[in-house]
C-alpha cells in the first residue's frame, strides 16, 4: 500500500497528538512538529505529501514557513490558524498555501480536506499523462500542461500548483462560467461547500500574474453574482 506522508506543524501538543490519532487510522504516516524552525526542516528533508501548518508557531510563523516552503516546493499546505482576521487568511493564501481552516475545527472537515488534496495529486498526474505535450495558447499566454508551466510573452511565470491548476481548467473550458462552489469541487477536490473566498484570492493572484492590469481583466473575467470564465483572446 502507497502510504502518504502528512507534516503536522502546531505547538499545541493536544492538537497534534488528535491529528496524529485521527491521521493514522485514515493510514497516513504522521511527522510531527512542534516549532516553525523544525517543521520547515522537516517539510524539505522529508519531501511530506502535505503539509497542515499553524500560523502562531515560535523560533519561525507560519506565514515565514509557508513562504520559505513554497521557494522549494509545490507541496500542498493548509494553513490552520486561530484568528479570524481576514488578513491573516488573506496573506496565507498569497504566500502560496492551498487552504487554511480556522480552530476550532472539526476533525473530520479536515481529514476531508487533507484527503481532496492528496486526491487532486494523483488525478493530476494521471490527467498529465494523458495530455502529454498538451499546450493551451491563448493571446500572449501559453499553458504547458505537462511541464505545469504558464508564459507571457514568452517570459516563464512564476506560479503556484494551485494556481495553475486553476487557470488550466478554466482555460481547458473557454467561456464556461464556473460559480466558485464549482471551482471548490473541480479544481480543490473538496465534495461540499468550503469557503470561496479561497477561490477569490486565488483568482486575484493569478490576475496580478498573467494580466497587464489586474483591475481589466482579459482573460479571467467575473460574470457577476455567478462565478468565474475564461476569455479566450
């Protein structure tokens, strides 16, 4: 049996060992950490399938973790966090986690959502090997869906794996108006209704990316009180 490896960043020792619980009878192998310091050790010598990654950690946040994670890999990251505040939720998403869920929280919605992820790790994979040397061109943009690259006039752009995964199946599906439950489900692999402010933030940050003006749009385009489309230009 393939057995998936899931990093635990949280100093609440408590939170940890339920995870730890809760994880291992789903048949994940658990790492655990307990400081940023040693969790951003661990995400890059132990090469976790995912990562669940507190935001208030000592010796290193978790935004500093996430960011310096995301120098090296496309790992998915849910980032768990006790504040509210939408900044904080905000910036997690920006800095390039894949979610983020808000303690307290229920066990099972996040097992759910730790088995999407690593469910949209495999579909991926067996998607890219039946598109090999797949190519979207699309006005100056050209999506390279085996090499999970996206250029702008022929300039590499710098993206997440949640992002492109995005932009692709909006780009495989020109002019078909997605709602961001959709997407959720689609894109996220998350089975109910998540936040969809995640699937906001996401657009927002591949608009700043791949548009020449993130506020006109050209190619993800808002159909209003419904969702998203891709202009195909």
């Amino acid at each position: 049996m393939d057995t998936r490896t899931v990093l635990v960043i949280d100093d609440e020792q408590p939170i940890v060992e339920i995870l730890k619980f809760n994880l291992s009878k789903e048949g994940y192998n658990v790492l655990e950490a307990f400081d940023g310091a040693t969790g951003l050790e661990l995400a890059l010598s132990q090469n976790p399938d995912l990562i669940l990654l507190d935001v208030m950690l000592p010796k290193m946040d978790g935004f500093e973790v996430c960011r310096k994670i995301r120098e090296k890999s496309s790992v998915p990251i849910i980032m768990l966090t006790a504040k509210e505040e939408e900044v904080d939720k905000v910036l997690g998403l920006e800095l390039g986690a894949d979610d983020y869920m808000t303690k307290p929280f229920s066990v099972r919605e996040l097992t759910a959502r730790v088995k999407a992820n690593l469910r949209r790790m495999i579909i991926d994979k067996t998607s890219d090997s039946n598109e090999a040397g797949a190519v979207i061109t699309s006005g100056d943009l050209v999506i390279n869906t085996e090499r999970y690259e996206v250029k702008k006039r022929d300039v590499v752009v710098d993206i997440t794996l949640r992002e492109f995964e995005l932009l692709k199946f909006l780009a495989m599906q020109p002019e078909k108006i997605f709602t961001r439950e959709n997407l959720l489900e689609k894109v996220w692999g998350y089975e109910y209704y998540g936040d969809v402010r995640t699937v906001d933030v996401t657009v927002r940050r591949l608009r700043e990316k791949i548009e020449d003006d993130a506020s006109i749009p050209r190619y993800i385009i808002t159909k209003r009180g419904v969702g998203y489309y891709f202009n195909r230009a």
